[in-house]
C-alpha cells in the first residue's frame, strides 16, 4: 500500500477523439492496469495541441503532459494532422529544454482505438519515468518561479513561433522519418537558435529587468544562461532601443 507521502504526478494528456481515448477507453473497459496520473483533455486531433497548450500545462504546474494522436497515416484529418503535432513536439522540447525544463516531461505517442494494452504500456512506463523526475522542478534544479517566468516568456511568444514555424521550419518531407531527419540537419541547430531561443532570452531578460533585476550576474542566474550570453543580448536589445546599459547596472529604456 502506498504511503501517504509517496509522490503522484499529475499528467496532462491531450488525446486524439478518433483513436488515443479509444485506446484510453478501451483499457478502461478491458481493465488493463496502469497509474491514474492521467488527466485526460479530449480533443478532435492531436495536431489541434497548440504550443500553448502545452506551456499552460505545465504552468499550472503539471509535472509532465502527454499527446496521443492516430497513428501517421491513419489521421481523419488532412490526413495529416498528426503531423503538425510531430513538428509541435520537436519545437516544444527544444524550447522546454532552453527554459530549464526536462523535455523528458513531454511525451508524444500514435495509439490506435485497438490498442488498449499499448495505451496502458505507455502510460506505465511514462508514470515511471515521472516518478522518478519527481515534482515539476525538482529534476531541474531551478526555482520553480523561474521556470514559471519562463514558461509565461514562450506563451507569449507562440503566435511568433508559430509564423517561423510555418515560413523557416516547413517540412517537406511529411514522414516520421523525414521530421527527424529535418531536425537533426546541421543548419536546423543555428537557425532556430537565433530565430527562437535568441527571440526567447530577450524576451526574459525583458521580464526579469521590469523585477528589478539590474545586475549582469544575477540577471544570469535568474535565467540559467552564463553571463557572456546575456551580455551578447543585452549589447543587441541596447542596439534596439531597448535597454541602455549604465556603468554596472541594466535599465529597462524609457520610451520616448
């Protein structure tokens, strides 16, 4: 029997109406055992799970959200809906991963109507797998309200995300395999980096400048970057117009 104190995480899971909570369904019916951590949104198609679905989640302090979508092919949408959930889950772990979250906390899956013992399988081994992460932030090893600043920073920026997405990260090859292989390209790396995470940590630096933070060192340790980094952005949000840079200090600039 559990003890009191054991530790339950809370999932979110966005599943697919036409085949996951099938399978979810399924395994309910059939009794195939798994943890009840799952806390299930229905929705019409996993490539309906926005970016900002997923930040929110973990903002109100999910210690972890799952997507289960159609297999690739078999989507009742496009048919190729699921797709858009693939590339979303891409983006969303690199940018989890540049905040200072485990991308491990993000689990995408194809689970059909059938497959009630897979459902169960994958959301065992998921529930493990969170269980020993532990607690949102506890695996991170940052303040959970940094995390949370963060998380506020990348939903803000979703609609922007979004547009890049669409102009400068359109796969061409709509397979499994070709979303792979397109996110591993070694142009990928550089160029989402000065397009999103660079766009990202100057969005944050901005945040935590309105706190009060002022100092090249803590505003560093606030966002768990190095300080060569928020120098390089700092000399690039001065160039903006943005901030201006007095002696040792950093100022949000007045508008005109």
């Amino acid at each position: 029997m559990a003890s009191p104190s054991e530790f339950k995480p809370t999932i979110v899971g966005f599943l697919c109406n036409w085949c996951c909570y099938g399978g979810a369904d399924l395994a309910g019916v059939s009794r195939f055992q798994y943890p009840p951590y799952l806390r299930v949104i229905r929705l019409m198609c996993s490539g309906r799970v926005d970016l900002e679905f997923i930040f929110r989640a973990f903002a109100k302090k999910a210690d972890a959200v799952f997507i289960g979508g159609c297999h690739l092919g078999d989507c009742h949408y496009n048919p190729e809906g699921n797709y858009d959930a693939l590339g979303n889950s891409f983006v969303a772990k690199r940018i989890l991963d540049h905040i200072g979250i485990n991308p491990d906390r993000l689990r995408l899956e194809w689970v059909s109507a059938g497959e009630g013992i897979r459902f169960a399988e994958i959301m065992n081994d998921f529930g493990a797998k969170i269980k020993a992460l532990g607690p949102f932030g506890s695996s991170e090893g940052r303040p959970v309200e940094d995390l949370l600043a963060g998380l506020d920073a990348a939903a803000q920026l979703v609609p922007y995300f979004k547009l890049v997405e669409r102009e400068r990260f359109r796969v061409s090859n709509r397979s499994e395999a070709g979303y792979k292989e397109f996110f591993a390209r070694p142009d990928y790396e550089p160029l989402f980096r000065e397009l999103v995470l660079d766009k990202l940590t100057m969005s944050r630096m901005m945040g935590v400048l309105r706190a009060g933070v002022t100092s090249v060192e803590n505003m560093a340790r606030k966002l768990g970057i190095d300080e060569q980094e928020v120098a390089r952005h700092l000399h690039l949000l001065s160039q903006q117009g943005m901030v201006r840079i007095d002696a040792d200090q950093v100022q949000v600039a007045l508008a005109a």
